[in-house]
C-alpha cells in the first residue's frame, strides 16, 4: 500500500486438520489502539462493485473470510500529497489479510470470485455515520482514474448515481 498510514496486518492463523483458528483484531497486541464500536459483514456475487465510500471519522478494519476480492482505497484528504491517489491490494480467504484505514480514506471492492464475505469492524467517537454522513466517490470518475479489472460492475443506485468530482 502506497499510504503509511493505511495499515495491512496478517493474523495470527492456527491451522490443522480441522481448519483454521484466526485472532482478527487484538486490541493488547495491534496498534494503534482501537476501540471497535461496529461490525458488519457484507455478502456479494461475482462483478459486484462496492464503493468507494468513506466518512471522516472512522477507521474501518477490513477482511474477506470467503471468496476473492479487488480492494480500493483512496486518499481524500485534500491537504495530503497523495490526494485522490489510490491503490489496491487483492483480499482473500487464503492470505487472510486484513486492511486498517483510517477516517478520511474512500474503501471499495470488486469481487471476483463467484461469490465473497466482507467483514468490517468500525471504530469512531461519538455516533456512526450512516450514509447520511458518508462520502462516495464514483467509481469509475476520471480524477481518480482506478484500473477496475472490468467495465461494467453491478453497482447499488448510490453508487451508480453519485456524481462526478
């Protein structure tokens, strides 16, 4: 990830002939210190596109416990050096990979196996931001210029209909 201050940790993963054992999140032994308020899991079916959402005061913890995924991140802070700069990283459920981004970055995902499960953990003072509070950053908008593997992904209406900065 091009962003320090975006975070990719790989969990502590206890395997034998049953399966697997992972520690996702361990507030003693992770920095920085969190406190994770939310946890949602998002399924999806093969092309669906989520994203790029973000809000301005949460960190989000994410990983994908089934299935594959592009993942996006973009900076939006307009006094970084790496404004609407983003990168990618492929989320899996072999490498088990966890992202950790902090407020002020847009998050978006493409999956690309034929279906995937999305967990992220919120963590944020006072209330969540709901949509009402969130930002979205059109997916395919040229000032951003993300190289999605595919042209045409399924998208929700607000995702199809935000528009362009």
């Amino acid at each position: 990830m091009i962003f320090p201050e975006v975070k990719i940790y790989q969990p502590s993963v206890h395997t034998d002939f049953r399966g697997d054992l992972l520690t996702l999140w361990n507030r003693d032994t992770f920095e920085p210190k969190l406190d994770f308020k939310h946890n949602k899991i998002s399924t999806s079916r093969q092309h669906v596109l989520r994203g790029m959402h973000g809000d301005n005061k949460s960190w989000k913890l994410t990983s994908c416990l089934y299935g594959e995924m592009y993942f996006v991140v973009i900076d939006t802070r307009p006094e970084s050096e790496n404004y609407l700069k983003w990168d990618s990283i492929i989320l899996d459920d072999r490498s088990k990979k966890l992202i950790l981004t902090p407020p002020q970055f847009a998050i978006g995902f493409l999956v690309l196996s034929e279906h995937a499960l999305l967990n992220y953990m919120w963590a944020y003072e006072g209330e969540y931001a709901d949509v009402n509070e969130q930002f979205t950053i059109k997916w395919n908008d040229p000032k951003v210029n993300i190289a999605w593997p595919i042209e045409n992904p399924l998208l929700s209406l607000r995702d199809k209909n935000v528009k362009l900065l």
